[in-house]
C-alpha cells in the first residue's frame, strides 16, 4: 500500500530531535527487559510522566528495527479504526465505497491537523498524543459496531475492554470525559433500543474511568513542567485565562477545521444538485453528532490545562474527521459527487504524502550527518553540526539545538566539550 510505504520511509528517516536526545540516552545506559519497561511505568507515574504513551515512547527508542516496524503499522491501525468508525462495522477490502471513506477520513485529518507530520514522525508526540487517540478509538470500536447493529460479545471480551480502557483511560488528561461520554452514549442507545447490558460494555467503561483516575491523580504530575499542574485549579486556572483566551482556545479547533471546508462545499453541492439522497440511519446521524460533540469537548477540556499547543488538539481533530466523512457521504446520492470525492481526497492525501516524504528525506540526511559526528567525536571536542532547513509547521518541528540548554546537555551525555549550529547560510538574493 503506498500510504504505509510513506510512513515507512519517514519513519526510518526520522532525525533525533528535542525530547527524543532524553530518550535515546536512556536506552545507551539501561537494558531492556519486561522488568525495565514496568519500572518505567511505575516511575513516570509516580514522579515524572505518567501517560502510558510516555513509556511507549522510550520503548520506540530501543535500538534496532523496532521504531521502524511498528510504529508506520500503528498508524496505518489509527487510521483503518477511524475509518472502522465512521462505517460503524469492518471495513472491506471488497468495497470501493470503504476505499473511499478511508481515503476521505485520512485526508481530513491529515489536512486539518495542523502538527500532522511531528504527530506521526516525532516519537514523543507518536506516543504521547497518536499513540492515545489510537488507544481510545479502538476502545471505543466495539460500542459504535454494538450501536450500529446489535451483537454477542464472548465472556472473555469482559477482560480485554477492562484492560484496554485502563491503558486507554491513562492516555492522555483532557481526553477521558469525551470517550466515556461516548461509550455511555452508545450503551444507552443500545438499551433505548431494547439490547440487554453486556458485561464488556460494564467492563470497558468502568477500566477507561479506572485509567483516567489512575492518570489523573498520578503523583507524577507534582514533577511535570515543574510541578505547573499543581499550582493552579482547574477553576483557577480557566478564570485566570481570561474569556478571550479561553475563546481562542475553542476557535483554534474551527480554525483548524477549517482546512475541511473543501469537503463540506462538496457535501451541499452534492445535496442542492441532485435528488435527495436517501434518510441515513438514525444511528448514524446520532453518531455524527456524538462524535461532533466529543471533539468539542476534548478541547473544551484544555481550558483547564496548564500547558497549550497545537499538538494537544490532534484528538479533537480526529473526532472531528470521523464525524465530517459521515457527514458527506450522507449527501453522496449522486455519483458524480463520489467521482469529485475520490479525486479530492485522493490529491489531498498525495500532495500530503509528498510533502511529508520530501521534508524527512532532507531532515533525515541532516539528522543522519549529526549523529555521526557527536558519535565519532572525540571525548571533550567542540563539534560544529549542521542545522535544519525546514522552519517550524505543519510537516517538521524545526531546529532544535537553538535552545542552548539542549546543546549543553546533549554535549554532556555524548561527553562532549561543547555543541555548536553551523552558521546560517546568507540570505539568496
């Protein structure tokens, strides 16, 4: 599949930058070993990180063709599960029309997410944040397909959905209420309609609440960031933001949706110029509202953290994408209106795969020529490395070794006297 060649290529091109110095280091002086990996869980969280995508993180780290196989495999599951989603069953290789929804899901998200390429390319932010929403779609997977169309679960589904919701639940802060929302949602309705209560659907929801308490009373978070989440309320903290800066919060997730407005043009073209198309399922428009809801409500969450950034509204973002691929193809009566679909959502996701390929090509071959000189040094050199030529955006992070501090550590680990950028190349004329 050429999209997995794509995140095949730029994962193995993927250079070492900020955070990820930290967790290489860690792997040059510890082995590991089932037992170093629940030390890792247990100390994040009782005194430094206590996502569960922290340790993933440091786990991707490990030497030798892990990060390479696993982590393009991954993401290509995030995206078959939100496509799975969307459909509200399994996805068929047979069907064009399952094609088509996930190319469309696929290139909303990936236009809309404004860090796409750092998202999947950048390990800290792969397991802290991707890593997550992966986690908590594919709980929540087996609700939406219960909703859609009813099923029996075996006994040992109980047990899977208790764990996997305690993993997902311990994902990320400002995530929990939405996909507990969701799955009471989706149990409710499955009730409303007469389905007797299943032990999975007890068992997954009670693990996601377990996890998101475990997350969000974690002794870790006295450590993070200098102990900032424990200096304010969450209260406190929203009224001392400020109504405009709390309303900036909210209208950077429509902003960013706004990368989606081709979609939704096509979408009232399709239903102006054509018959009507066919009354979806009431479920399916009650899921294009949950999911809608949900989006908005994880980053109604972020008016109570201590920290911002692009980075934080990739699960909002997803939700989002899910919900506005359900949307269109509910005005798809037409087939020229699919034809327009498939092109758009085609050009997008290859203009989006070029650009990615492009940029970790050149930042790969960068990232490459530093590690060797800080390994080939000599202990106590001054080295000179090269710098990135990509700015900070959507498809890279930028230069990381403008931050003195970083040099200054990094020269310390690799026993170095001093780490020092190449001059920037005069401007062209």
């Amino acid at each position: 599949m050429p999209l997995w060649l794509v995140l095949l290529l730029c994962v193995h091109w993927e250079p070492v930058v900020r955070d990820g110095w930290g967790n290489l280091n860690f792997h040059r002086w510890a082995k590991l070993d089932l037992e170093a990996t629940w030390r890792l869980v247990r100390d994040g969280w009782r005194g430094s990180n206590p996502r569960l995508g922290q340790t993933v993180t440091t786990l991707l780290y490990a030497p030798g063709p892990y990060h390479v196989i696993v982590t393009p495999l991954l993401e290509l599951g995030l995206f078959l599960v939100m496509t799975a989603i969307a459909l509200g069953r399994r996805p068929s290789i047979k069907l064009a029309d399952d094609a088509l929804v996930f190319v469309t899901v696929t290139a909303v998200f990936a236009l809309c997410t404004p860090q796409f390429g750092p998202m999947l390319f950048y390990r800290p932010f792969m397991g802290n944040y991707t890593f997550g929403l992966l986690l908590n779609l594919l709980w929540l997977v087996p609700y939406r397909f219960h909703a859609a169309a009813p099923r029996s679960y075996r006994i040992w589904w109980a047990p899977l959905l208790l764990v996997l919701g305690v993993a997902a639940g311990m994902c990320n802060e400002h995530t929990g209420p939405a996909f507990i929302g969701l799955g009471a949602l989706a149990v409710g309705w499955s009730l409303r309609r007469g389905d007797r209560l299943q032990p999975w659907m007890i068992a997954g929801l009670v693990g996601l609440i377990a996890g998101y308490v475990l997350l969000m009373l974690a002794p870790g978070h006295d450590a993070r960031y200098g102990g900032l989440a424990k200096q304010a309320g969450l209260l406190e903290r929203i009224t001392e933001r400020g109504v405009i800066d709390n309303l900036q919060i909210v209208g950077m997730l429509a902003l960013y949706c706004a990368w989606a407005i081709p979609w939704i043009v096509l979408g009232f073209l399709a239903r102006r110029g054509s018959a009507p198309a066919p009354a979806a399922p009431s479920v399916q428009r009650s899921a294009l509202i949950a999911l809608a809801l949900a989006g908005l409500l994880a980053t109604l969450a972020l008016l109570a953290s201590p920290k911002l950034g692009p980075r934080l509204y990739v699960h909002s973002i997803g939700l989002v994408s899910i919900a506005l691929t359900i949307w269109v193809f509910e005005q798809l009566a037409a087939p020229w209106a699919r034809r327009v679909l498939a092109v758009l959502s085609s050009v997008v996701l290859a203009y989006v795969s070029v650009r990615c390929v492009y940029t970790y090509r050149t930042v790969g071959d960068i990232g490459a020529q530093r590690m060797a000189i800080i390994q080939q040094a000599a202990p106590g050199a001054h080295i000179v490395v090269p710098r990135y030529p990509r700015i900070p955006g959507k498809w890279f992070l930028g230069e990381d070794f403008g931050a003195e501090n970083l040099r200054i550590s990094t020269a310390a680990d690799y026993g170095l006297g001093s780490i020092e950028l190449a001059a920037e190349p005069p401007p062209k004329r």
